[in-house]
C-alpha cells in the first residue's frame, strides 16, 4: 500500500543528523497532528543510527499517519534506511539523471 509519509533527505556538513516534521490541517486534527509529531521525533531520538551524519531528513506526514504507532513508524524508517544510505552516500551528485541530461 501507499505509504502514509514521504522522506527528503539534505547535506548539512559538519551538523549531526537533524528532522523537520510536517503535519498539515489534512493529515488530523491539533491533537493528532501533535502525536504524529511526537511519535515521528521519538522514533528519531532512539534510533539516530539509521540517520547518516551530516543530513537533515524531512517528514511529510500523510493522511492516515495519526493512526501510526511507533512500531509501524519504526518499520517503515527500516525500509527507507537504504535509500537513506545510499542518498547520503559520499561522491553523491546532488542532480538527477534527468537534470543532467
């Protein structure tokens, strides 16, 4: 299925890894915008190793993600920490194969 956020990941040299969340008016209510944001930054705290150093991942929370519990945020981290890897992979061209052609 889709899943209910979306990562963006930036070099920040020489800062430790850090996050923005955003939960928009769509996603729930204040309440569960609120939890979305708690739960999104303890699933951060605990678990910085996913995180390459030097970047700044960005959660765009997506409807449904108020119904997320931490274990369900965790394992969807696990499944984008490739893609995390590979994007903050040393040498990286900041330009997609599209940009540069």
């Amino acid at each position: 299925g889709q899943s209910p956020s979306r990562d963006s990941l930036f070099e920040s040299p020489g800062m430790p890894a850090r996050l923005g969340v955003t939960v928009t008016k769509r996603v729930a209510n204040a309440v569960g915008r609120n939890r979305v944001r708690r739960v999104v930054r303890e699933v951060f705290r605990r678990n910085r190793a996913f995180f390459p150093p030097d970047c700044v991942l960005v959660w765009v929370a997506r409807s449904g993600a108020d119904k997320l519990d931490y274990a369900t945020v965790r394992s969807e981290l696990i499944k984008a920490n490739a893609a995390l890897q590979r994007a903050a992979a040393p040498g990286r061209s900041r330009t997609s194969s599209n940009e540069a052609r």
